[in-house]
C-alpha cells in the first residue's frame, strides 16, 4: 500500500514540521504520519506541491516548530529515578526519550544480598539509598524485565538502555580489595557479564576513579573487553584521569580497546583542572588517528564547564579499599586522616584525577542527612571559613556525618575544551545527570536544551542539523538500534517538537530543577508523553535490549 493511502488510517499526523531527521542532512518542510507506534509517511513539501497529504485521527499543525528525533541521553544515572518516579521530567521534559543507565562502573546488576547492599550504601549520593525502591531483581535481565512492568505494569517515562557495570561485577565476584583476581574470579566477571549482554545489555561500563573498579589492570579490563566485543556492544570507560595524566589516561582506554577489538564510547570526555586548558586539540588529534587506523570511537560530553560526583569520591583508592564501612573507619582514625589530607591537598589524590584538590572549587550540591543541609550551595571552603575551621575539617566531618552520602559540584572545567569536543565527528550528548540532592547540576534538567539553545543558536558553535545527528541518530548508530534515531518511514515514532528559536533550559545553578521551555511536543512510541509544554500521564517507556550482533 502506498505511504499516502496507509497514512489515511494514521493516529497522527504532524502537518507542515521543519524536520531535522537526524541524519546530519539538510532539514526539510514534510508531514509526518505516525500509525501504531511508527512512522508510516513522511509527505516533503506537501503543502507547496499541492499533492494528496496524510490524514489521520488526530493532526498536530507544526508550523514555525522543528521535528526531530528524540533525544538519546548517552550518560544518565536515573537507574533508580525510573522506578520511583513516574513522572521523570527531569528527562521527558528535555525531549529525552532513551536514556543510556548503568554508568560509571556501579549500578544495581549484577549483584547477590551482599553487593546489593554495598553499592547502595557507596552510590547514595548518585541515586539515594533506595529505600524507596523494592529490589525484586538480581540480574541484568531481571532489572531490564522491572524495568517494563514499572507502575503497576504500565512502564516508565522513558525508554532505558543498560550497561554491565564492571565495578559492581568486580565486587561480586572479586570484592573491594585492591588486588589482582585470580584466574577463577576473572573467568566468573566473564561469565557475568557474558550473561548480562545476553540478557540485553548494550555493553561494559567502568568508573576507574570509583571503587572497586578502579583496581582493575589493564588486562583483566581487556578481557572482559573481549567479551563484550563477541556479543557486538561497546566498552564505556570514565577513565583513571580527568586532570593529570588525562590524555595519557585517554590513549590507555584507545589502546585497551583496540587490543580487545571492542568499540569504545568515551564517558563524559572532558579535559579538566588547570594542567588541562586549552588542551581538547591534543585529545581529539589522539582520537582521530586512531579513527583513521579503523578504531571505532564515539564519545559524549555535556555543555557545561562545572562536573558533579560525591565528596567520598575524591578521596584516594587507598582509603576507600574494604568498602564503604572502611572508609569511615579510616576518617575516624587521625593519624589516617591525616595521611587522607596529605594525599589530597598536597599529593593530589588518584580520586581527584591526581590534582591536589581545591576547596573553593568543590561546592557542596546534596546530603543524604536533611540535618546537614546548611552545607548544600556552599564551597567546603566557604562552610569552613563560617566555622573558623580548615576546610579539611568541614570536609571530614561532612564525609563522616552524611555517611559518605554528600553530592558536590566541582568547578574545574574549561569552556574552549568544551566547544572544541563537542564539536568533533564522534561526539554524543550525555547528561550525566545525578537527580538527586538539594541543589543538583543544572545538566540533569537542561543539557539538551542547552545544547540547542546556547551551542546552536547562540554560539553557532554547531549547525541545527549537526546538533540533532549528535544527539539522535550518532547514539543511536553507537547502541545499534535499528528502527530508532532518524526519522524515517518505518522508524519508531520517537520524536520531538521544539521551537529552534525559544528553547532554552530552564535549569540554573541557582534553579537547578526548573524545566525548559520550547520543547512543546515529545512522543515516545507514537504517544504523547510531552502536550502542550505539560507532561502526560503516559508511561510509554520500556527497557531497549541490545540487538544481536
């Protein structure tokens, strides 16, 4: 049947939308008719040719808005968010209509009774402790599958992609000790996460700063690259350094990859702290030639100079060795704590990248402890000069009192770093958004907005058409997501609707949780989960299994 006549029997038509499908290419003026959850016609020009357009049940006039792709969210940590709140506009508000979980080397699958309950307790500051959250699951699959039955059965607010995380797979089967495995225990982490992307994962995600990840050498990570590179997924690293050492951090992870024979997606790929400014140039000549000798590169970053992580995670992997029960051990030891300042603020911690840490840059942003919040928006410094106390003092007693449980924006970013990465040809969007906390990154509620708003048409730093092939059908390609990412006859009726000249976010870092304008539309498998700027009631969103290679 031809795409016209089909589309007489359409749910809905979007009539006169600026369509911008992804690809990169030129946008064009088209109506776009979406039936059972796909796209069924696109109709160019119709208005201007005269020729039979698409009707439907309903018809949205787009006149003056763009149509996209939705947006894929290439670094999210809303692993627990999905499954406690239905609503999520901190993403479907934004047009995000796939996000990319288990990052960093720690979410909650793999795990038995034991790890469940100690990355709880070392992820608080990232996701709660999830005392609100039933964990019926222990498996990968089994997430993927609570994942789809969200709410009562109805789903969650957006669909969800899912890495292995190595630093949990490493604490199941290795524990917290900074020690090389044995043969047994590495043949079991391959076994895990064999089973995890037979199950669907995307791939292997690992944090190098975070433990017990971190403790891994190169050849047990190549290993278990090994494996992920036989079920056809990719190798998600934050690499051991974002300051010191950073680039030669990065050229390990190209290296380890290429041994493996295992694509490589580069988490939040920023360069950072002084020793870094200015230096994005010799990042991204490392990158391309190793993308012209045949590696498969991709990486993602936000648009935003500030980075976000816990106040325990600066502290050195010495320290943090044992799990979270040791670490307080320690700072409760002075003469450990003092060897702890001394790493910190003279050597320069592995935890923070190998600078010597700055007080007056590492602000607090969340506590677990409400009891504490006269800490939240103030640097360590600041809350330490309003006590006549060295900052390390505050942040001990901070580390201490909130169980580890603290949240901290840490300004160190160079804004010539971020344009010129997000500028390259193996860039993807990614939040990195950390949802919770009383005063959050304004990157969870407004990267991609911002992206479009303040990247595109502000800055020029990118065209319309480049932005949106980054942020849908690049992510798309990297997660090989057949029937997602472009907007095409047959593709998923993932879209978006924004006005290209009022979107903006919200988010500040005074308001960190105000929503965008200029987003007024967003669907999610032909339903609307965005109407009119409000979000709906609908939960169209499912757990996306990786695609057999």
């Amino acid at each position: 049947m031809d795409p016209v006549e089909l589309a007489d029997f359409a749910d809905l038509v979007v009539r006169d939308a600026e369509v911008v499908d992804g690809s990169g290419a030129p946008s064009y003026r088209a109506d776009v008719a979406v039936l059972g959850g796909r796209i069924v016609s696109i109709v160019k020009e119709a208005a201007a040719a005269g020729c039979q357009r698409p009707r439907a049940r309903r018809e949205l006039d787009a006149e003056g808005l763009v149509l996209s792709p939705g947006f894929i969210d290439m670094h999210a940590h809303s692993d627990l968010a999905l499954l406690r709140d239905p609503d999520h506009s901190a993403k479907a508000a934004q047009g995000v209509t796939l996000e990319v979980l288990g990052q960093d080397g720690l979410s909650y699958a793999p795990v038995d009774e034991r790890t469940l309950e100690e990355v709880r307790r070392a992820i608080t500051g990232w996701n709660g402790y999830g005392e609100d959250v039933d964990f019926t699951w222990r498996s990968v699959g089994g997430y993927l599958d609570r994942l789809d039955h969200g709410f009562g059965g109805e789903g969650i607010a957006v669909n969800a992609a899912y890495l292995v995380p190595q630093g949990t797979v490493r604490a199941l089967a290795v524990g917290w000790e900074d020690r090389p495995a044995t043969p047994g225990e590495l043949a079991r982490m391959r076994r895990l996460v064999a089973e995890g992307l037979e199950q669907g994962a995307v791939g292997l995600s690992s944090g190098l700063t975070y433990t017990p990840g971190m403790y891994a050498p190169d050849a047990e990570l190549t290993a278990l690259c090994g494996v992920v590179a036989s079920y056809g997924g990719y190798y998600c690293p934050h690499h051991r350094s974002y300051g010191a050492g950073a680039l030669e951090a990065y050229a390990e992870m190209v290296a380890l990859t290429r041994a493996a024979g295992c694509p490589l997606h580069l988490a939040h790929a920023t360069l950072n702290f002084g020793p870094n400014k200015g230096r994005a140039p010799e990042l991204l000549a490392l990158l391309d030639e190793a993308l012209a000798a045949g590696a498969d590169i991709t990486l993602d970053t936000y648009p935003y100079t500030p980075g976000c992580t816990t106040l325990a995670a600066l502290l050195p992997s010495w320290a943090s060795e044992g799990g979270p029960e040791e670490v307080l051990r320690r700072l409760a030891d002075e003469e450990t704590a003092a060897r702890i300042r001394r790493d910190l603020e003279v050597t320069g911690s592995d935890g923070c990248h190998g600078v010597p840490v700055e007080w007056d840059t590492v602000e607090i942003s969340g506590v677990a402890d409400p009891a504490l919040a006269e800490y939240v928006g103030r640097t360590v410094r600041e809350s330490a000069d309003r006590r006549g106390e060295e900052p390390w003092t505050t942040a001990r007693r901070l580390l201490v009192e909130d169980r580890l449980g603290s949240t901290v924006l840490q300004h160190v970013g160079h804004e010539e770093n971020v344009r010129a990465i997000m500028r390259h040809r193996a860039h993807t969007g990614g939040s990195d958004g950390i949802l919770r906390g009383a005063k959050p990154h304004p990157r969870a509620y407004g990267t991609f907005p911002r992206y479009l708003g303040r990247y595109v048409r502000e800055l020029g730093v990118l065209s319309l058409e480049e932005c949106v092939a980054h942020l849908t059908g690049r992510p798309a390609a990297r997660l090989r997501l057949p029937d997602r990412g472009l907007v095409r006859e047959g593709y998923r009726a993932d879209l978006v609707l924004f006005d290209p000249a009022t979107v903006a976010p919200g988010s500040t870092f005074e308001r960190p949780r105000a929503l965008p304008t200029g987003i007024p539309y967003v669907l999610i498998d032909g339903r609307f989960v965005i109407e009119d700027g409000r979000r709906t009631d609908v939960l169209a969103g499912r757990a996306v299994r990786r695609t057999p290679a």
